[in-house]
C-alpha cells in the first residue's frame, strides 16, 4: 500500500499530532468497529512513512510470520567463503565483475571470518560489524580489504550504493589498532571527502565500527569548533589516530600550522575524481605535499574515475592496484532508469503531476536540480501538492541542512528536492525514486545523483527529464544507460540527439544550460505581486524620509 493511496483513501495526516483521520467515517459518530479501523489506517501511515525503518511499529499479521525453520537451517549452513587459490579469486572476481590490474595481487578475503584466519582482525572489529548487520562483505570490500591489508597503494572504482566506506574504514581500523605506538604519537589516518555531509557520514561509520576502541583508537571529524580549538593551540593535533576531514577546512589549519600530517601513514581520498577535479585539486595537492611520512600508503575512492584522473593517481602513488568492480562508466544496476521527454519546462511539473495521478511517484524521493534558484523554485510550486516536501542547498545553514536531512530520514518529509551539493556519497538507504528535474552537466554527475537510490543491495528508479534544450546533454546519459543494461529507458530517436566534442563535453562542465523560469503562477499574478513589492519598497522609503 503506498502513502499516497492511503491519503487519497480520505485520511490526512498531522505528523506534528501524530494523529490519522479517516475522513470517510461521519464526524462523532465512530463505533468501536470504526475507531479500530481508524487505528489500523494510523498505523499503514505509520509504516509507509517510516522509509528508513528508523521507528518502531506493529507489523501487519501478514508480515508477522515466523521464518520457518527449514528457512532457519538455510541460513545456518550457507557455508563462508573462503579464498585460497588463483583459481578460487578467478572464480570469485568472474562472479562478481571484478576486474583488477596491477603487480603481485593479493587474493581477496571471500567473508569477514576468512578475513580473520589470513589477516587476524581484531576480534572487537568482527564483533562490531557483526552487530551492525554486515555479515558479509560485498565485492569491493573483498578486493580493497586484502589489498589494503597487504600495505598496496589503491585505485578502486565500484557502483554507488556498494559498500566503498567500509572497504576504506576496516583496513584503517586494523592497521592502525595492530601497530602500537606511543601516547600522543600522532594522526596516522586521514580521510579527505568533499562535502561536509559525506565526512559526518564517514565518522559515523567509523565510530559505529569502533566501539569500545575509546582506549586504543582516538577518531576525530574535523569540524569548526576543532578546528578553532587547534588554531588556537588549545588541542595538539597529536592527540588523535584518524581524522575525518573536508579538504577546505584542512588546509585552514595547515596553514596555521596547528596540525602535524607527517606522520600519516594511512592517506584516503573520498569521491577522488571529485577531489582531483578543478574545484579541489590545488588544495587536495597541497595536503599531500605535506603528507611526508615515507611508506604513506594512499588510497581512492568513487564510482566514477575518469581517465585523466587514473593519471594523476598513478603519479602520486607507487605501484598501485586499480579494482573496477561492474563497467567503469555505469550506474549501479539495481537502478532502473528512464529518461522522459517533457517538451519544455511546464512540461516537468506536468510530468511531476502525472506520476502522481498514476501511483508512479513513491516516496522516499530526491528530486535535482541544476541550481539553488531552480530548487528553491520547485519546492514553492509542490508545496502546496501535500508531499511533504523540503528543500536542500548550500545557502542552508549546516545546521538546517541537518535538520532536512534527518527529517527525511525520519519519514517526516517524503521529497527532498536539491542540487549537486547532495549528489554525491551521501547514504540514505530506502530512497525510492531520484527525480533529474534537470538533466546533469556530465555523465559522472549522473551517476552519483541516481546513486543515491539503489543502494545497499535495494532496488530503486531514476527519471531524467529533458527538454530540447538538453540535446547536448543526453547522450552521455543514454551511454550510461546502455553500459548498465537499461536500453529499455529511453527511445531510439533519442539516440540521435547532439553529438559531444570533447571541447563541448569541456564546455558544459562549468556552464549551465539556460532555462525557463519554474512557475505555473499566471503572468498576472506576478505582475500584481510584483507591483505590490514596488509599492511597500516606495512607502519605507516614504517613511525613512521624516
Ligand atoms: N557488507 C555490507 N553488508 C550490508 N550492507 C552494507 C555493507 N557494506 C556497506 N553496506 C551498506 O550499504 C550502503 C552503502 O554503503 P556506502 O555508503 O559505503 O556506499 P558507497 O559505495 O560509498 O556509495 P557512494 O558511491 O554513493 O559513496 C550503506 O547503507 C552501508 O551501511
């Protein structure tokens, strides 16, 4: 039963009361049989808003069946991997479409208990991933965990969604846990990510991983008031282990020389291609020029590494191993897409409007757009469609950022519209839908955005709306859609569409298609309003005269 079937049934929600009325039933007038009826009705809310699973609830009777038993033993005898030959790792990367180059490759582990017998984890670090429900690893956590472990540089490149924070985080942990070193010796692990929201994400993981470390193991995120606190000297920097951090905020203190990195021997770079691209580069280079420690073994990140950054990985690393899991320039293929031709902008909001009469609009869903402008625009216009809906972008404080995010992780809001800022990495496991309001400027771009669906082993659904206008734009996003196995998501006039120069391509990276205002307020409407904007201004200015 989906959320919006449930409200056209007549029930409105009133998430502040938490109350569910059914307004089919006649005021004061419900009977026991009604009331019980209104009850059930609260909870199918209840539980179609609850997307991430974050509250607890009643289960309807059919979902309260025990597992049987035989399904019982099932689970008990599936045997765990283990990877002890070429030819089990040839079997095993056959498998799971990995693909990996490099000299002397380690096998990679086949379970975290295989894990144990060939590099001997720390017990607490199984128990602890074992009691946040890994229980086992997915392809590129097999192949960076043993590579990692073997002290080799590393290129790994996986979907979306497929598990790359853990694939960085549990080799660090044993590393660092197993090499003991003095009190106050140093940071030793350093995780750069591009945007605030990824760092809190990746700490979170790393303290969710390392209960019960607190004596041996000193994490950190880098964030404003750390930050303050090293400035001005009242914290040594020494004092921690890993350190989680944003580059911009990094390089702020390493100016102020309020942070040693010369004894980081664990350097991991997040969303690297992001991290190498024109907007970070100068200062992901910095950090690294002052990352002096002689065996740093370096490590990166992302479900998209163009070729020109595999360049520049290679020249700052020594021998690395490159891991490609799935086709380099596909999206997750839990992901089904679709692109839709909407004719122009007032199309999309019909289209919007469309999916909702149809029962194709199922919440959780975010929703991109190209710029703040645009999203703020959105987000005025289904307000008043009873989604929902919030609104996310740079020009939100991080604490109201924060806010957005956690109420729809709470089911209090079903559509989160936004711009790149939320594009990448960011973890939401029960989103449904990405909507592309506005088609991406790159293929990469395209990637990440949908990535946010599909993640986790789920399946999830991405809409690209295009207009003619986007003709250039189209066709990277139909060669993603062809290598990931969706053909059957877009036409074959499509195709078509306006070839890309690679000076074109250059182009669009940095300038935004132009497009029509998002409104379906009549011209009038804006006239008026716009007159009586004019007529306030005039009457303060009146006013400020005497
Ligand atoms: N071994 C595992 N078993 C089950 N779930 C896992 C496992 N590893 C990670 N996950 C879950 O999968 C989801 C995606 O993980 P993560 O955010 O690390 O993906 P990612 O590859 O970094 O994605 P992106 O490219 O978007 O940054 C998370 O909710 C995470 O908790």
């Amino acid at each position: 039963m989906d959320i919006f079937r449930i409200l056209t049934r007549g029930a409105s929600l009133n998430k502040k009361k938490n109350v569910t009325t059914d307004h089919t039933l006649p005021k004061n007038t419900k009977n026991s049989h009604e009331k019980h009826k209104e009850e059930t009705l609260h909870n199918q809310v209840e539980r179609e808003t609850d997307f991430f699973h974050t509250r607890k609830h009643s289960k309807p009777e059919e979902e309260n069946k025990q597992e049987t038993t035989e399904e019982k033993e099932d689970e008990d005898e599936t045997p765990l991997l283990e990877i002890n030959s070429e030819e089990d790792a040839q079997k095993f990367r056959k498998s799971h479409k990995s693909k990996v180059t490099g000299d002397d490759i380690p096998l990679p582990i086949g379970s975290f208990q295989d894990m144990i017998g060939r590099f001997n984890i720390d017990k607490k670090l199984l128990t602890n991933l074992l009691a946040a429900e890994f229980v086992e690893p997915t392809a590129i956590q097999c192949e960076s965990i043993a590579i990692s472990l073997s002290n080799r540089d590393l290129i790994a490149c996986a979907p979306t969604g497929s598990g790359k924070t853990l694939a960085f985080l549990i080799p660090l942990i044993q590393k660092i846990i197993t090499e003991p070193v003095g009190k106050n010796h140093g940071i030793r692990g350093l995780i750069i990510s591009p945007t605030n929201e990824l760092a809190h994400q990746i700490f979170n993981q790393l303290e969710a991983i390392t209960k019960g470390y607190s004596k041996r193991l000193n994490c950190a995120i880098l964030s404003k008031q750390l930050a303050n606190k090293l400035n001005n000297k009242i914290i040594n920097s020494s004092k921690y282990d890993i350190i989680v951090t944003t580059p911009l905020r990094l390089i702020d203190i390493v100016h102020n020389q309020a942070i040693d990195l010369s004894k980081v021997s664990n350097l991991i770079i997040d969303e690297a291609d992001k991290l190498f691209d024109h907007g970070f580069a100068e200062q992901t280079d910095e950090i690294l020029t002052h990352c002096t420690f002689p065996h740093i073994q370096k490590s990166m990140f992302s479900a998209t590494i163009p070729s020109g950054v595999e360049e520049m990985a290679h020249s700052i690393m020594k021998d690395p191993i490159r891991v490609i899991i799935g086709h380099k320039e596909a999206a997750n293929v839990t992901i089904d897409q679709k692109l839709v031709f909407t004719g122009n902008e007032q199309g999309k909001l019909l289209a919007i409007r469309q999916m909702i009469q149809q029962g194709q609009f199922k919440p959780p869903i975010i929703i991109f757009l190209q710029s703040i402008t645009r999203a703020k625009a959105l987000f005025h216009e289904l307000l008043y469609d009873r989604l929902n809906v919030d609104v996310i972008h740079a020009e939100r404080t991080p604490k109201q950022r924060e806010e957005v995010i956690n109420r729809f992780k709470s089911g209090d809001i079903w559509v989160l519209i936004t711009t790149d800022v939320l594009a990448r990495g960011v973890d939401f496991k029960g989103v449904n839908m990405v909507i592309n309001y506005d088609v991406p400027q790159t293929a990469q771009a395209y990637v990440h955005r949908i990535g946010r669906t599909g993640r986790g082993g789920k399946t999830g659904t991405a809409v690209t709306f295009f207009t003619k206008e986007d003709d250039q734009l189209v066709k990277p996003i139909i060669n993603v859609m062809k290598q990931s196995g969706c053909e059957s998501g877009y036409s074959e006039w499509m195709e078509d569409m306006g070839k890309l120069s690679k000076k074109d391509k250059q182009k669009l990276k940095t300038h935004e298609v132009t497009r029509k205002q998002i409104s379906t307020v009549p011209k009038v409407m804006k006239q008026k309003r716009k007159q009586r904007q004019q007529m306030i201004e005039a009457s303060k200015k009146e006013k400020a005269r005497y």
